[in-house]
C-alpha cells in the first residue's frame, strides 16, 4: 500500500516537470495547459501502475484474464506510439482513437458477459478499475477527436503539436471540458482506492 501512495507523489512529480518542459519554446508537440498535463499522468497513473499494481497485489478474479489483456495492450502502445511520435513523426489521433475504441469496446463487452459474476472484493476491484479504464478510454476518445478537428495534419513533423496548450484559444473548450473529466475521474479513482484500502 505504501508503495501505491509514493507512486501517486512519483506521477505528480514528474507531471510537474513535464508540464515546465513542455512548455519551453521550440519543444515538440507544443505547449499543453495544466489542465491537460493533468488528465496526461492521471492515465497514465491509471492505465499502467494502477494495472500492475492490482495484478501484482490482489487476489485473482474470474476478471484477471482482461486486465492481463489491457496490461498488454497498453504496453504494446507504450512501445509503439513513441515511435511514431518521436521518431517516424508520423502520429496522428486516429490511431489512438482505434486503440481506445477497440480496447474499451473489449473490456465493455467482458463486464457485461453473463460468465464474468463474482461478488468477492477482488473481482469488486476488478470490476471497478476496468469500468473506469474503459470510461476513460472512451473519453480520451472525445478528446482526440475534438483535437484532430482542431489541428488536422498538424500532428506530424519535426513541429507536431500533440497537446492542447493554455494559451490558444482554439482549445479553450477542449481544456474546459477535461477539467470537469478530472473532477470526475479523481472520485472515481478515489473509490477504487478507497475499495482497496477495505480489504
């Protein structure tokens, strides 16, 4: 358990020092407000270290299998995406979209197989951390493609912009809209972490 909380300072740290980094001129993938550099470590908090946590940690449940799948899925990204991003230059939201889509359509579909019942808190936590993942894939869907709308091609080449900045009032409603997703998503992590610490 305590190794979860430092993490939470970890992310929050490092969430710090990536939003003064990001925002220096000249700094490939554009500026990106707080509000964003918040929803940005808060998933990746919760896609990575939060899966392994409760793999690694809980009981398994007959919901184990799907966040294994998640857990590869997520890596496989993990690996991939920086790529096409950092190096091919070549990302654009459609493809993070596709795998949130797919991802979330998955998880959807394997909470509410007949099969996948229990009542024990480990396949409560399960059930509740997978509920979350795919909600929030499902909204960082509408953030991209609200983005994309906004920005079209501009994701490719040595001057991407990947984020929604402060600054440009073109994403004013982009970054609105996640502040109100943060607000949402904090409670929702707060009760899976407080199912956690019942056990």
């Amino acid at each position: 358990m305590k190794l979860l909380f430092f993490s939470v300072i970890v992310f929050c740290f490092a969430g710090v020092l990536f939003h003064f980094y990001q925002n220096k001129s000249n700094v490939i993938g554009g500026k990106i407000s707080k509000t964003k550099t918040i929803w940005l470590f808060w998933a990746l908090f919760f896609y990575f270290f939060m899966s392994f946590w409760i793999y690694f940690n809980l009981p398994e449940s007959i919901l184990t299998h799907v966040l294994i799948s998640c857990i590869i899925a997520m890596l496989l990204r993990a690996c991939i995406q920086p790529i096409l991003m950092y190096i091919i230059k070549k990302w654009t939201p459609y493809y993070g979209m596709t795998f949130n889509i797919l991802l979330a359509f998955y998880v959807i579909f394997q909470l509410i197989s007949p099969g996948h019942m229990g009542f024990d808190s480990a396949f409560l936590i399960h059930e509740i951390y997978l509920g979350i993942l795919a909600m929030a894939l499902l909204a960082d869907t509408y953030f991209a493609c609200q983005f994309h709308k906004i920005v079209g091609q501009a994701t490719k080449g040595d001057k991407a912009i990947w984020y929604a900045s402060a600054e440009d009032v073109r994403f004013r409603n982009i970054n609105r809209i996640t502040f109100f997703s943060n607000i949402g998503f904090f409670c929702l992590t707060f009760v899976l972490l407080y199912q956690i610490l019942k056990l």
